[in-house]
C-alpha cells in the first residue's frame, strides 16, 4: 500500500449509484491510493449515513471514514451519540462524526424542522459532554429538553466532530466549536480564501489553535479522461442541481451575477424540470442547460489532464485550505490524478 496523502479525500458513492454496495470496492480501492479520508453523504432512499458508516469501517483498515453529512435532528441525540461512540470502536479510532445544515426546500416537505446555528452548536456541546463520559442532566437547549442523557459508566473516548459549513455563521461556528469544516463545492477562489479565513479567525478568539481546525475544499475534480457525457454530468448537471437547490445562497455568496440566475431559472427545459439535473438530465438536455451557465462558474473546478488536475487541486491548498475532497468522482475516476499527484509531490 502507498503511503497515506493525509490531505486528500473522496466522496464515497459519488452521485446516483446503482448500488449502496458499490462502497465496498470504492472503500477498498480508495484505500489502497493511499487516500486519507472516505467522505459519505446521507440521501434518504439507499444511503442511510449509519448502514454506509458500518459497512465502510468493517471493510477497510486505515483510511478514516467521515459523515459529511447528516443532520443532527433526524435521530434522538444519544442515538447519534452512540452510533458515533460504536464506530469510533469500530475502525480503532478512524471515524469523524460531521453533520450539516441540510437542504430546507426538502426538511420543508418532508415536515423535518429547519436547523439552526444555535442548535448545531448545542448539539456539539452536549455530544462531546456525552463522549467524555458525562452524565446530562436536565438539559435545556436549542435541540430540546432532555432530563437525562448518559452513555453509561466507563465512556471516554474523544472523537473528531466535522461541520459542513456554507455561510458566514457556519463557517464560524466552525471554527470555535468543530474540529474539522467542509465547505461547499464551486466556491470561487475569493469566497474558499474567505471561508477559510473566517474558520481559522473564529478558532484564534475562542482561544483554539487554528492549526487544529481542518478546513477541507470540497473540488469537483472531473479529469479529461472521462467520456463526454460524464464529464458534462459532474460539471453542469452538478452545479445546475445546486443552482435548483439553492441558487441565491451560492450565487450571493460568491458573488456572481444574480440576473444569469434569474434566466437559468426562466429557462422552459429548467422551469419544468422535475427532480435533479444531476441525475434526471439527458445528454442534450444538458448541452442546452451549459449554455445558460458561465464557464466562470463552473472554472472553480479540476478539469483537464491529471496534471492539470493536480495544479488545481494544489492551487486549492495554496488558498489556505488544509485538505482537499475530490468530489464526484470514485477512486476509479480518480486514479489517474492521484498517480499524477504523487509524482508531483
């Protein structure tokens, strides 16, 4: 096995799978790159985040295994505590417990209430406590009222709690109170120097080290070795779903034109669209959708050879962050890229 590039890290399960049991050979192979960490998301149909979490810990050996992200309110806090404390035992200290805010258009319809900073913040407070072995008594906060929380006698273990952050109160909560931050994918240069700045910055006046908070680029990575239509899928498709999803945060957070998301929302194929762009779109359906996005937005990319890859991905590290995910892509997809980054090392 190759030497571990602490600083790199993939989303398992990457997109639509055809099968939850795809993680297997990915967590296999990822593993034997010699990549850090194996991110995995949560979808409600076939990736419940604690199914994937076990089977990725009983099939590998080394690389740490991150939940990036679930939700804190879908499960009763001790629940999400013991579940944490279980695979932390599990993979001999490899797994990283990471939650996120979620997608409020879909918490909305599904009746799941929306989350708030505050009660991110308690929930990493009373998670820790509960970790550390204490006993919770009579807790009043923004995740609830509960008169007793305790993992029971002899629970001590210190595992790494994970944000994924977007806005500038996230990114901050991140910084005083996570021990690792992800942010979001096709941040621009500017806006990835400015979340990292506000993590790190945020950690300095909670009296933390900010050496010791991870910040991790999320970075479509989307090397020329694919076919066409892959490469068009991750890059358009993916970013068209996140401007479905949630177009004004994206754009106001980087800046752009909001008129050019107006008209990507005008559009007929995209006003009628039903379901994700990513996973729903034909090809010539997204031919036409590429025409109504800059090819500014989606430059915030790795795309090229492996080599070009590479230069990007190390760009993504000169702006401050101290990991990279290569997003959207299996190990497989990655193979390439990694073998071009260890040669340039």
């Amino acid at each position: 096995m190759p030497d571990v590039n602490h600083e790199l890290g993939f989303y398992a399960l990457a997109g639509q799978p055809k099968s939850p049991r795809d993680l297997i050979e990915e967590l296999q192979q990822g593993e034997a790159m010699g990549l850090g960490t194996a991110f995995l998301s949560e979808r409600y149909n076939s990736k419940e985040i604690c199914t994937l979490s076990g089977a990725a810990g009983a099939v590998t050996d080394s690389i740490r295994i991150a939940t990036a992200a679930t939700n804190h309110n879908t499960r009763h806090p001790i629940v999400t505590a013991g579940y944490a404390l279980t695979m932390h035992g599990l993979t001999g200290g490899r797994f990283v417990l990471g939650i996120g805010r979620g997608i409020v258009p879909m918490q909305k319809a599904y009746g799941i209430p929306p989350i708030t900073t505050a009660q991110m913040e308690d929930f990493v407070g009373v998670t820790r406590r509960l970790l550390a072995g204490e006993a919770v008594m009579g807790h009043e906060g923004p995740i609830g009222s509960f008169p007793f929380l305790h993992l029971g006698p002899n629970v001590i273990d210190d595992i790494p709690m994970m944000l994924v952050a977007f806005g500038p109160n996230s990114l901050a909560l991140g910084g005083r109170a996570f021990d690792e931050v992800v942010l979001h994918t096709y941040f621009s240069d500017e806006t990835t120097e400015n979340a990292v700045k506000t993590v790190k910055r945020a950690a300095l006046e909670a009296g933390r080290n900010p050496d010791d908070v991870k910040v991790w680029s999320c970075f479509a990575t989307i090397g020329d070795h694919l076919s066409e239509e892959k490469q068009l899928m991750k890059s358009v498709g993916r970013l068209a779903t996140y401007l479905q999803g949630y177009g004004d945060l994206l754009v106001d957070t980087n800046g752009w034109d909001k008129s050019v998301l107006e008209r990507f929302r005008a559009d007929e194929l995209v006003s009628n669209f039903r379901g994700g762009i990513d996973t729903a779109a034909s090809q010539s359906e997204l031919e036409h959708i590429s025409t109504l996005i800059p090819d500014e937005w989606l430059s915030y990319s790795a795309t090229g050879s492996p080599d070009r890859c590479v230069d990007s991905i190390r760009h993504q590290l000169d702006l401050g962050c101290d990991g990279v995910i290569m997003h959207g892509a299996t190990p497989t997809e990655l193979e390439p890229i990694v073998s071009a980054y260890r040669k340039l090392a």
